[in-house]
C-alpha cells in the first residue's frame, strides 16, 4: 500500500540547516533556522530551567497520566503570562499542546469543526508552516498584503484594506510579535486598527505568539494581543514555550480559547481537551512543568527574565551593529529598516540569486525568501556579513 505515497515538499528551513552541516567550510555563517544562539554559537539550557528540572528530579515522584488538557496550573501560568488581566480568566479555556505548532495545528482543527467553510486570512508572508497545516486540513486560505519591500516595514493601508474582505465566519491569523519571517510589527495604534476592522468584520482573531520577550519586553511584546483579546467577543491564542524558555524540544505550547459567557467556555474547553484526545491524547508535561515552576516560583522567575532579558538585548544590538555596518560601508540608509525590525528575523528583502550567492560564494545561509535569524551573529560576524551583502549587490 505505501507505494500510494508521493512525495512531500520538503521543509525549506530544514533543509537550510542540512545544507549547513554539511558545508565543511570553517567560516561558514548560519542565519537560517529560528534558534537563539548566544554569541559563542550556543543554544544553552536557561538557568531557571535548569534550576527547575533539578527540583522537578528531587520531587516528582510519579509520571503518571495528568489530562487531556494538560496540567490546569501550567495554562493558569501560562494565560498570565500572555494576557495578564486583560481578560476575564473564566472566560478562557485552554489545553495544552506539543509546542506553539500543536497549538496552531489544534486551533486550526477547532475553527474547521467550528466551521468547515470558515477561511483563514493569513499575512504574505507568513511562518511556512501555517500554510502547510492549512493545506493539509483541506482549510481555505486567503493573503492579506503585509510586508514593503520597498520600506522594509508593514503595508498597514495594504493590510487594513485586505482584512476589511474578511466576514463574520473568517478567521484572521495574526503574529503576536516578532513577525516571522519578517521581523516587521505593528504598533499599538496599528493594532487598535486591526481591532477595530475585526469588530466591523465579525472575523475571528488568530493570534500567533512564540516569540513573548524576544521583542520589546514580554509586556510590550504582549501588548497587542491583549488589546485584541480583550476588545472582541471570541479570539484564539496559540502561545510557543519553545523560544521563551529555551525548551525548544520538549514541545511546550498552550491553545487558548476566549468566548464571552461560561457556557462558551465550557464548551470550548471540552471541544480542546477532544481534539487533544483524537490526534495525541495527554500532552507532553516536562516542559510545562518547568515553566510552572519558574512562573510560579519569585526567584526562578526572577532570574528566567533576567536571562531572558540578556537574550532579547543581545539582538537587540546585533540589529543595531548590523544596520551600522551596512550604513557605513554603503553611505546609505537603505538598511535601516534593520535597527527598528523586532524579535529574531529579519528580511533583507533580496532576490533568490542574492541569497544563493551568500551562501556559495560566502557559506552564509539565510532562508530563500531572504530571512535572516539575527541571533546567528556576533561582535566578529556583522561585519562579514555587511561586506557580503554589499559585496554580492544587495
Ligand atoms: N509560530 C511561529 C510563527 C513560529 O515561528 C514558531 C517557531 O518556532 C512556532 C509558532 C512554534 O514553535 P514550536 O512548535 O517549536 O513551539
Ligand atoms: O521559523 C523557524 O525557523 C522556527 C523553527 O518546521 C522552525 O519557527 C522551523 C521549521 C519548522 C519548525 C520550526
């Protein structure tokens, strides 16, 4: 039976990070798949988390089975975390995932049996594995203008005008922070924006966030997707562990739900821990246990978002080193957008051929569309890179 198979696109970033293996040059530069390295190249353990799993060692003294919808203290932590008190907690109903993908995979699952006709607006361009998963439940899609190329910024009017298609019955698909691939965001007035058209749609917000903390602060990094959360009747949340807490493997995320009445609630909340059972049954728990307790514990969490803080500064200055550079050895500000892109990535905005000529000619690998994970560099690097850019005319 299994010669019925064909053969599947292959997933482009990861392939990326293959090709980087295998290239035996010394100098070779990988800004390709979306992990924090530190400058020394590293993606180490956190501290908390470290702290964490010892206790967690010292304590646990069974693994039995938890719940459909994983551990409740780990989404109370979580729908903290995210929302603060935006939101009414009886209003939200959450279940826990593998990772911040299961979360969207999950949502996505929900909104179809919700509605198999509904329509996902998602932006152009968008995390590749949307529009996979999307395809692969048989879901339409429908683009919504997002990125300049010319600026390097967000097409709001674009935007704004292409949401205002969506009708009540649509889902609209939005990055928390941090936009991914092209480190581009909205700010708050720009969100109030979006809020206001999905409340003259009736379309129901999607909001993406994996990358809380990477961006402005985990606050600000959140601001937009509590605005929205709190300003129209039904909204889901798919939130990522994986980039926050560094616990990238271990497959942390939660699905949240949020509808106006308990009724809704209770239904949502009973529909997610279904869908858990049909495609996984119980959701991985180390993860979501580790993040617990940090969240949970004064001095864990203390030192989690001190270390996080290094993390996001050290971008943070990357960006600003690498728009520097470009600066200075082009005379221009073509590449300013750099400095005031948020989170790990960042489009340089170079057609396909540029991008494959970084990687031949100078072992830097970048995703094709022109994504680069900024977090790959360091203090010795921006300036490689600046020279290669301009050098392969960029
Ligand atoms: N959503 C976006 C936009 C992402 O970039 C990622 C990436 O890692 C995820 C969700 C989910 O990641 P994970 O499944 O590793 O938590
Ligand atoms: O966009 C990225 O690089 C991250 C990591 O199938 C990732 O989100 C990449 C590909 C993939 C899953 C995660």
């Amino acid at each position: 039976m299994f010669e019925n198979l064909k053969a599947q696109p292959a997933d482009k970033i990861l392939a990326l990070m293959q090709m980087y293996k295998n290239d035996p040059r010394p100098s070779k530069i990988d800004l390709g798949v979306g992990v924090y390295k530190n400058p020394q190249g590293l993606t180490p353990v956190m501290r908390a988390v470290k702290a964490a799993e010892q206790e967690l060692w010292k304590t646990q003294d069974t693994k039995t089975y938890v719940g459909l919808a994983g551990d409740p203290g780990f989404s109370d932590a979580l729908i903290d975390l995210v929302l603060g008190d935006a939101v009414d907690r009886d209003l939200v109903a959450a279940a826990a995932t593998p990772g911040g993908t299961g979360a969207c995979r999950q949502a996505f699952e929900l909104v179809r049996m919700a509605d198999k006709d509904a329509r996902v607006f998602v932006s152009d361009p968008t995390w590749p594995n949307h529009l996979s998963i999307l395809s692969y439940l048989g879901m339409q899609v429908v683009n919504y203008r997002y990125f300049d190329d010319e600026t390097g910024g967000v097409d709001f009017d674009g935007m704004i005008e292409d949401l205002k298609s969506a009708k009540s019955g649509d889902v609209v698909l939005l990055h928390g922070c941090c936009h991914n691939p092209t480190g581009a965001n909205l700010n708050l007035s720009e969100w109030q924006a979006v809020v206001d058209v999905l409340r003259d749609t009736g379309a129901v917000p999607m909001i993406d966030i994996a990358y809380q903390g990477f961006g402005d602060g985990l606050e600000e990094d959140a601001a937009g997707t509590r605005l929205v959360a709190s300003s129209v009747p039904e909204c889901l949340i798919a939130a990522s562990c994986s980039k926050n807490f560094g616990i990238y493997r271990e497959r942390t995320g939660l699905l949240m739900a949020i509808s106006q009445d308990p009724d809704a609630r209770k239904l949502n909340q009973d529909t997610l821990a279904f869908l858990n059972r049909q495609n996984f049954s119980f959701p991985p728990d180390h993860g979501a246990r580790v993040v617990t307790m940090i969240l949970q514990d004064e001095a864990l969490r203390t030192d989690w978002k001190a270390e996080l803080e290094d993390v996001r500064l050290t971008m943070l200055d990357l960006r600003q080193q690498l728009a520097d550079e470009l600066q200075k050895l082009s005379g221009s500000d073509r590449f300013g957008f750099l400095a005031q892109h948020r989170g790990m990535f960042s489009r340089l905005g170079a057609a396909p051929d540029k991008v494959e000529a970084l990687r031949t000619e100078h072992g830097i690998y970048m995703v094709g569309d022109s994504r680069m994970n900024i977090a790959g560099l360091n203090g010795e690097t921006v300036p490689i890179l600046a020279k290669a850019i301009l050098d392969v005319g960029i």
